[in-house]
C-alpha cells in the first residue's frame, strides 16, 4: 500500500509528493551566472525566471508572470556554503520549495504535509523493519517481505557474530511487535 493510505476515508491532507519540488542545490550556478533571464526547466514544463542582484549583494529570482521575488540566501556555518531559498511568503529560509500553480512556496504555507506523518503503527514499524533488514543484509532475496523472518536470513559476511547478534535481536523484537499488531488486524478483518 502507498504511504499515506487512507483506507476509504476521504482524503483532507496535500501531501509533498504531489507537487513539484524546487531544491536549492539546483539552483547553485546562479550565484555565478551573469544577472538576465533564464529558465528553470522540469521534465513537463519551463518556467521564465529573471535573475536579479539588489545593492547590498543578494541574488534573488523572479517568475516573469509573477511579483512574487525568490532569494538565494548563502549560509557558511558548516565548512561548506550551503544555499537557502526564501519562501516569497512566509519570507524564511527553505532547502525546498514546492509550485503550486505558476507560484512557489514553502511546505508549511502551502499546508503540506510528509506521507509518513499519516501512517499508522503498523505501517511505521513495517517500514523500520525493512530499513534495519537492508543495513543488515543489503538487498537479498525476500528481504521487502515481512512474513519471512529474520531469524532464517544467514549471517553476512565480514561481519562479527556479537554485533550480528545484536542488530538481529533487536530487529526479532520489532518484527514481534509488528506482528502483535498485524494479529489484531487479521482478526478484526475475518472476525475471528
């Protein structure tokens, strides 16, 4: 099943995956480029975009169809220079921002949300399961598949049996929960 699933209700959250995203690092060559207009080009569509420079430096781009200004915030806390994009609403700083229409805005302003805020217990676990198998064993056969359990799956190599061990036990344990749940599940759904 999706992430996100809602099991016949209807659905009242937006969720990121359905909106094109706008990633900062994408937009990087900018700060180089000489200031005129360019395009920012997805797989369906371009957009025509003005780059422009204000007095004290900053870059920012404008949407020609829109008075709505984009800048391009460089940030040097780390030992890197990392770009920030401005949300033309809410005015903070964004490594994303998603189009809505010929507009582009941040997650929190367009009220969108992550899919995995709307899974259940059952989901989550289903999902940690699978993430801990592939730190385990990398992408073996029947990995994805939660009723095969762990126990049977073999040691791999270059590995130290104490530390194989432990991740196993520790990922034994939430397969138990997972299937606690899954258990209370198939019983309501046959009315056992």
């Amino acid at each position: 099943m999706p992430r996100g699933f809602h099991y016949g209700r209807t659905q009242l959250r937006q969720y990121t995956a359905q909106y094109k995203k706008l990633p900062a690092y994408e937009l990087r060559a900018l700060l180089s480029l000489p200031l005129g207009n360019y395009r920012l080009v997805d797989n369906t569509s371009s957009t025509p975009i003005e780059l422009k420079e204000k007095d004290n430096g900053i870059r920012f781009i404008s949407l020609v169809n829109s008075k709505l200004e984009i800048k391009l915030i460089t940030c040097k806390r780390s030992v890197s220079t990392k770009l920030y994009l401005t949300c033309p609403y809410c005015k903070t700083k964004r490594q994303h921002l998603y189009r809505s229409g010929n507009e582009y805005a941040c997650r929190t302003c367009l009220n969108l949300y992550y899919a995995s805020q709307s899974e259940r217990n059952q989901d989550r676990l289903a999902r940690r399961i699978r993430k801990q198998r592939k730190a385990i064993w990398g992408n073996i056969d029947n990995i994805n598949n939660l009723t095969e359990s762990a126990q049977w799956f073999p040691k791999p190599k270059n590995k130290h049996w104490a530390k194989f061990e432990y991740d196993r036990a520790l990922l034994l344990d939430l397969e138990k929960k997972y299937w606690m749940l899954a258990e209370i599940q198939i019983k309501k759904l046959f009315s056992i």
